[in-house]
C-alpha cells in the first residue's frame, strides 16, 4: 500500500519537502497515517495526549505505516464556563471537524487516528471521520481520577456546587479551598458521566473505538497500551477499506442511542449524535423523534455521577463499556452484527465481557430505573423537542407545576440565585442562550450547580434555550427549540406564568391561553446580541439544536 507521493515523477517536489522532514526512502512507500492529536496546556483532559499520540504512532510503525502527527483546536469547557467564553464551546465543534478535513484532504493521508478527550473534541472529530470517510479508529486520553476530599470522592461537579454552597452561606472558605485543591487530581477528562466521557464512551458503542476507551484511566499504562492497539487497528482497517461510513450505520447510531440511555450520558449527546449522522449521510434516519421509544424500552443500568456516586474508573472496574454492551445485547437490546473499528463484529468485540459490579452496572433485570436515563419533553413551550437527563432528577421533580422567573442571560440569572430571589418551586428560565441566541449556546452548570448549592435541587427547574454540562444535576431541562432568538414560546414567557412539567409523561407546557400567546406574539421582537468574529459567522449558519446545532449547508 504506497502512498499517492511514492514513485511518480510528478510528485518529485513534493517529495522533496517530505525529505525535508527527513523521511527515508522506505518511509516514501508506505500508507501516510494521520494522527490527528488535540494536545494542549490548558485542557487537563489533553495535557497528556502527546504521549498518547506517539504510542498510537508505535502501533502505525509496527503495522507498517508511516504516521504524521498533526494538531487540532480544543477547548476545555470547564474553564471556559461561566463566563463569555463559553459562547465559543459549541462553536469550536465546526472548527475541529473544518480543520480536521483539511488536513487530511490537504496532505493526502490514507487513514486516521483521532486523538482527543474532551466535549466537543470527539464528536468534531467524529464528525469529521464520517465526512472525509477514510479508514480512521479514535483513542481517547481516557478519565480523570476521581478526586478524595474530607474522606469522599468527588469531582468537577461537586466543586461547581460547592461554590454555589458557599455563596449560599453553607460552607466556609476553607472547605472551598479543600475541594477546589482537591476536586481534580490527575490529567484526563473529568471523572463523572459527564460530556466528554460520554462521548468516549459512545465512540465504542458506536463501533469507532476499541473495548476501553470510553473508560480506561488516563494514568493507567493500559492507556498507552491501548493507543498502541488503536495504531495497529487502523491499519487493519486501511488493509481491508473498511472507513467511517462502513461502521457508523444507523444501526449503529441505534446501538450508541441505546447504550446512551443504559448509562445516563450527557444531555450533550444528543446534539453530538444528531451532528455525526449528519455528516454519515443518516439525517433521515437519526432524529430526537425516536430517542424517547429507545428510551422507553431501554432500562437504566449505570448511575455514575453526577447522577450517583460512582465515578468512570469504578465502570471500568466493573466492566466497562464493553459489559454495558453485553448485558444489552444478552437482552435482546442491541444488534450485534455491526462492525467495529476493531475488524469485529460488536457481538465478537464482547463476547467476553462480564459484570464484575452488579451494583455499577444493573442486570437488566434489576435497573436503576426501567427506562432510560435521557428524556426528550415536547409541548407548546417545546414543539421542536428539549431534552433532560432524568437519572439525574430527583423523583420529587419528575411532575412539576411552578412559576416562572425569567432571564434573557446566564448572567442574569445567577445575579438572582445567588442573590436568594429563587424560591422553592421556581422554575428558572434563562433564554437568549440557543445556537442563535447566545449565540454558541452556552452550558448553563454554573446556575445548575448554584440551585443544587444553594439546597433548591429537588424543588425548583430550570429550563432554557442553552445547554447543561454533562456534571449538571437536577430538573435542567435544555436545548428547549424553537429558541427564543427563532421566535420560540420560550422567548414569550412573562414572570409568574404557570410552566408544567411532566418527565414520566415527556410534556412540557406554558400553561397561558392561546389568545394571550397571539397577544405576545404581535408585540414580540426577539433580542439580538452583539458579537463579531466568528460568533457572528456562526450565528448566521448555525441550525436548530433539533438538528444538531450543525451548521447550513451551501
């Protein structure tokens, strides 16, 4: 397998510039594989990915290809949250699928490895993966550990709460200082169930990944192991052509849905599935509108936090992703004919995975919950759908009527709960939040964790047209579409309004007249944010979070 630079006379001067890199003759001849590697500084979860990436290039080499590394954006949404930065999260998405496509497209590789951990670094890789469609396997820089403070676990989830129980009073500085020093102990991506774990975790059930990606530590030697593996993988996968589009069918996104709900992932997921059968060509076949059937059969297996206290390094004690997938395909749940980025199909890929922890991950006999742990809600607040993460609401707010109080920013908002204006049975708004609004629609874990903080979790919702961090807790109901910057009904909510919510029964409701909803109507103009660079480009392309948050196409 030569690349397309090896023997032609008409590629001598670019060939010239790869001896520039000081490539030999035998390297000229063999497959070019990209290790696309999102290493950085400021993200923990890829500070270590250098070394990842040169252990996957191990693999390559050992297989009999020639890898390049190259670099991709991130951002590290943990930092970015709470303040204008996080407008550029979602965002970033586009850019790293855009980049990724460049640089393969652009130097001609013939097969990729996807190196990243965090939020929206997988499913822009993904999303690229599906688009260019060359034989590509991803490995993730695996979790954090779970942080110890005051002789209990605990994690980033735990330290945004913490803050709101310090401004509630609840605490003193001290036990602030002592989880803030505590919270996050090791690289890696944060160590709940969170977005990016999700989605590491939904890259081997969706047949991208090898078994434990989703759920090796990040300083284990398992992980580099596991690169090395990835390396060898892809090869495999170049010798037999088998690409992107040959294992993320619908079947498989069917399977990733399935084990999304078993496990209680991120509310992100979603918006990131729906992003990546896009660019397979599944747009028809992928949409919220089937989410809540696979939920309905799909039992609730893992409680890991923020929706319990388990942490992803006790999933991986217990089995794994792989397990999860077993227990679901022993039950009929998922087809198992589907390849993997391994050369397996997924029934040979776990065959010989078992449950080590009956209490980590639930025999489908003995869930956690008999339906699975993500809702899509509709109703005349939420025609176009919005989605919660029930395994992590409490059982008291799964039928709630309350008045609403509401905010035209996540700023705004916080002003109030920190300032003791939320009362038990509120139902925050915030809108102006969504893909258009914000625009980049924000993850609103800040407002989140201060209403948990503040000790409000089981008595007041809070629904907006934005995001939730995978570490949000409580009855946060998001991606509420049409937004309020569309025209949505969100955006005609007035302060005292009756908003009902009913999660057993998917509904969400304004409970006003339709006459007073006209009424509103006819006065209404949606506020308009002011922002340039590439937020403003973004806003003017960026489609409903009901398709994904993707961008139009020309």
């Amino acid at each position: 397998m030569n690349n397309i630079f090896s023997d032609s006379k008409d590629m001598s001067s670019q060939r010239s510039l790869l001896r520039a890199l000081g490539w030999t003759d035998e390297e000229m001849q063999k497959p070019i594989v990209g290790i696309i590697c999102a290493q950085s500084e400021i993200i923990p979860g890829h500070m270590h990915l250098n070394d990842i990436a040169r252990a996957a290039a191990e693999g390559v080499i050992a297989a009999g290809g020639k890898p390049v590394i190259v670099p991709s954006i991130g951002v590290c949404d943990g930092i970015a949250m709470g303040h204008a930065g996080m407008k550029y999260s979602l965002p970033s998405r586009e850019i790293i699928a855009d980049s990724a496509e460049i640089l393969i497209r652009a130097h001609a590789f013939q097969a990729a490895v996807f190196i990243g951990n965090c939020d929206k670094i997988i499913p822009g890789m993904l999303m690229a993966a599906a688009r260019v469609n060359i034989p590509s396997i991803f490995v993730s820089g695996g979790p954090m550990l779970a942080g110890h403070v005051r002789g209990k676990k605990t994690s980033l989830s735990t330290m945004f709460e913490e803050v709101g129980a310090f401004n509630a009073g609840k605490i003193d500085e001290q036990t602030l200082k002592d989880f803030e020093c505590g919270a996050c102990p090791t690289c890696g991506s944060c160590s709940g169930m969170f977005t990016a774990n999700s989605m590491n975790c939904l890259c081997e059930a969706l047949g991208m990944a090898l078994p434990g990606n989703g759920t090796i530590p990040a300083v284990y030697s398992a992980r580099l192991a596991l690169a090395k593996q990835a390396g060898s993988a892809v090869m495999n996968l170049l010798k037999k052509n088998i690409c992107p589009r040959d294992i993320m069918t619908a079947a498989a996104f069917k399977n990733a849905e399935t084990v999304d709900m078993a496990i209680g992932a991120s509310t992100n997921s979603v918006l990131h599935l729906l992003a990546v059968a896009n660019e397979a060509g599944l747009k028809d076949k992928v949409s919220i509108d089937i989410m809540n059937e696979i939920s309905a059969k799909t039992p609730n297996l893992c409680r890991l936090a923020p929706a319990g206290e388990h942490y992803i390094e006790e999933l991986n004690e217990a089995g794994g992703i792989s397990a999860v997938m077993k227990e679901l395909l022993d039950g009929g749940l998922l087809d198992g004919s589907v390849m993997t980025a391994g050369g397996k199909t997924l029934a040979e890929a776990v065959k010989n995975a078992r449950v080590y922890d009956s209490d980590i991950i639930r025999p489908l006999s003995a869930p956690y919950s008999k339906t699975g742990g993500l809702v899509i809600l509709k109703g005349n607040l939420a025609p176009e759908g919005s989605v919660v993460k029930k395994s992590a609401v409490d059982p008291a707010m799964y039928k709630h009527s309350g008045p609403a109080k509401c905010f035209d920013s996540e700023e705004d908002a916080m002003k109030a709960i920190s300032s003791g204006k939320i009362v038990k049975g509120d139902v925050v708004v915030i809108r102006y939040e969504g893909p258009v609004g914000g625009p980049g629609m924000r993850e609103m874990l800040t407002p989140t964790s201060a209403i948990v903080g503040a000790g409000l979790g089981a008595d007041c919702a809070l629904i907006t047209d934005g995001r939730f961090s995978g570490a949000t807790r409580g009855a946060a109901i998001g991606h509420v579409c049409p937004e309020a910057a569309a025209g949505g009904l969100i955006g005609l909510v007035h302060d005292g309004d009756i908003i009902d919510i009913d999660i057993e029964n998917c509904l969400i409701n304004l409970r006003v007249s339709e006459q007073e909803i006209e009424k509103r109507r006819k006065n209404f103009r949606p506020l308009v944010k002011k922002v340039d660079g590439y937020l403003a480009r973004y806003r003017a392309n960026v489609t409903s979070a009901s398709e994904g948050a993707i961008l139009k196409k020309p």
